[in-house]
C-alpha cells in the first residue's frame, strides 16, 4: 500500500528512467501560470481538500475518523483505481446540502481561476449522493449557483458533466439520468467514471442515447492498464462515438484506434499524476502524454482528483508534465490550444478564448 507515496513513486521511477528533463526552470513555470487555460477532466468530489471536509462535518454535525488534516491527508494511501475510489467516496459523505455543493464547487473554481484557467467543464457523481438521501436539486443548484458566482466575480467560465458511477447498476444511472433531466439547461454532458473492471462502456449505450436525444454531449472514462482496456476504447470509439475521451492512454498500444481517434478528431483529456503511466503489459514503463503527443493524439491536460493527489492544481501538473514528458514550449501551447478547441461551447466562443491564448503567447 503506498497511496500518495505510489504516485511519487511511479514519477520518481520516470525519473530514474532516465525520461525526463531536470526540474522545470522558474520562467517556463512563470509562462505556465500565466497562461490562459481550460480543464475538462476534473472530479469536483476530487477537488474536496481536508479542510473543508472537517469543516462540511462540523456544519453538518458529522464526526469524521481523524484526529484532525493531517491525520486525514496520511490516510489517502492508494495502489490503484479500486483502492482510490474507497477513500473518494467515502471523503464526499460530508456533502449533505445545497450550500455543500456551492461551498465544493466555489472553492475549486476559484482555485482555478487563481491558476488563470478561464473555463472549466467538470465532472461530478450525483449517484453518490442521492444514495444518501440528497436531492438532485440540490446536487445541481449548488453546483449551479457557484458556477454563476464564480462567473461573474471571479470571470471563469464552467459547465457541468453528470457522470455515472460505472460500478452501480444500469437502472441506478437511468433513474438518475431521469432525475437531471429537469435540470438539464445546467448540463452540458454525461461521462463514464469509477471501477471499469466488469463495467464496459456498452453498459450505458441506452444512457449515452438519451442523454444525447437530450442535447447531451458524452465523454468516458477509459482509465490505463484497465482489463480489456483497448476493446473499451474500440467501443467508445466506434460503437457509441463519444464525443471525448477520458484519459485513454492505452490507444498508442493500437496504430488502428489512433488511426481511428484522429480520423475522428477524438480529443484525449489526459491526467499525469494519475494515469501518466503505462505498466502492465509494458516491459518498460510508457509515459503516456509524451505517447500520445508522439502518435499525433489531440492530447489536453487536467488535475483530476487534486485534493487526493498531493493537493496539486493545474499549474503544478503541466510544470510536473513539462519534466516528466519532456514536453517543448511549442507542446505546451499546442495542448493548451487542443483545450479550447475541446470545449463543448459555440465556435465563436472557443474562438475567443483561442484568440486570448494568442495574446498572451505573443505578449509572453
Ligand atoms: O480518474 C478517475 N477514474 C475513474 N473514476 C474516477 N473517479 C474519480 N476520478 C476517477
Ligand atoms: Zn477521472
């Protein structure tokens, strides 16, 4: 069991293999701050810090199992998928009402913000709460309400991905498929997260339908090194036709499905700290972003599950991504670009933003 200290362990293991450059000099982590940047892989149940989860428990009348932070954060030691999603969904029990949900969602993206990421598309687990007795409602007003705050004070843009916890049943993600729909004006799409094992994305071709009938872009989880991985990824690909693809870094195993994603000009949301490696059926470990980037892949950057993962937000992942995928300046903008023209938003819109990415480019 080594958690946290697995994650360090697989980047120092990069790094012994002699795969990337040494630390990021201070200019180019300076460029990366600055730059405008999207996210479009990012769990808001992941983004639950410690703190405010002592703080969600006291406002709720909630006792957790720490003594305090610190004895919390030693406590986040996973392996693997299954081991991580234990500790994530046991954390997001604190999340009870409305004002949880705005107080979650306010936080990450004012983070963000402070990390000039100008637009935000997010995932979270709706599932796990109504388990639990919340309402939709107020699952997605909070959400909801934080998203135009943080809009107008703070000026980032975000939209709102329901995914389906893939482990739970069929009938459990329509029933809740079912209850967003009255809210789907603060929607923009459905995704795929949790354990793949046993759950293949064809689970949810009635789900990914409807929600498309609905005007519902969809997006799914194809986590690395998964059993069947590279059939998942064929029909995600080929059979439902997602509109994305959720980190998916086994494809450079298949020159057929990267012919295939770029034929269709699939855009891969890729996060390093997590799945930044491939290890099982590789003699030698396979730094996926640098992979992709290798094979012509659309590949875009996230922090997905940050407050689990050593708290670090997007700056810290591309100067993290810049050392271990020995990725070039001009690679750099080239992804930070992919992530505007990712965006489910109007042409004009990711234009905008495209053009603000320019400026800066110009000006830095
Ligand atoms: O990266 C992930 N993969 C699958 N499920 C998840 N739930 C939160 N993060 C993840
Ligand atoms: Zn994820």
């Amino acid at each position: 069991m080594k958690g946290l200290a697995a994650l360090g362990g697989s980047l120092a293991l990069g790094r012994h293999a002699g795969a990337v450059a040494p630390v990021t000099d201070p200019t180019l982590a300076k460029f990366i701050h600055g730059l405008p940047k999207s996210e479009y892989h990012v769990h808001l149940e992941g983004t639950l810090e410690a703190e405010m989860k002592f703080a969600l428990a006291k406002r709720n009348g909630m006792n957790l199992p720490f003594a305090d932070v610190a004895a919390m954060k030693a406590s986040y030691q996973y392996h693997d998928l299954p081991s991580f999603l234990a500790i994530y969904y046991d954390g997001m029990k604190v999340l009870q009402k409305e004002p949880d949900f705005y107080d979650l969602a306010y936080a990450y993206l004012a983070k963000a913000a402070s990390q000039n990421v100008i637009y935000a598309e997010m995932f979270f687990d709706p599932q796990e709460h109504l388990k639990r007795g919340v309402t939709m409602a107020d699952v997605i007003g909070g959400i909801t309400r934080a998203r135009r705050d943080a809009e107008s004070k703070l000026g980032i843009r975000s939209q709102l991905i329901l995914c389906f916890v893939r482990d739970l049943s069929a009938e459990s993600a329509m029933a809740t498929l079912d209850a967003a729909l009255p809210f789907k004006a603060d929607l923009v799409g459905v995704g795929l997260d949790s354990d793949e094992a046993g759950n293949p994305p064809e689970k949810f071709r009635e789900h990914f339908a409807k929600a498309r009938a609905n005007g519902l872009k969809v997006t799914a989880h194809c986590d690395v090194d998964q059993t069947d991985t590279l059939k998942n990824i064929r029909t995600v690909l080929t059979d439902l036709k997602v509109d994305r693809i959720d980190h998916g870094g086994n494809i450079v195993q298949s020159t057929e499905l990267v012919a295939i994603a770029k034929e269709r000009g699939i855009y891969f949301t890729v996060c390093p700290t997590f799945s930044g490696t491939l290890r099982r059926t590789e003699k030698m470990p396979v730094d996926v972003v640098r992979a992709m980037l290798d094979a012509g892949l659309k590949v875009t950057i996230s922090s997905d599950d940050p407050a689990y993962m050593g708290s670090e937000y997007i700056d810290g992942v591309l100067i993290r991504a810049v050392d271990r995928s020995r990725l070039s300046k001009a690679e750099l903008i080239a992804m930070t670009r992919y992530g505007f023209e990712a965006a489910w938003l109007p042409e004009a819109d990711k234009a905008a933003m495209i053009a603000r990415l320019d400026a800066y480019v110009k000006s830095a």
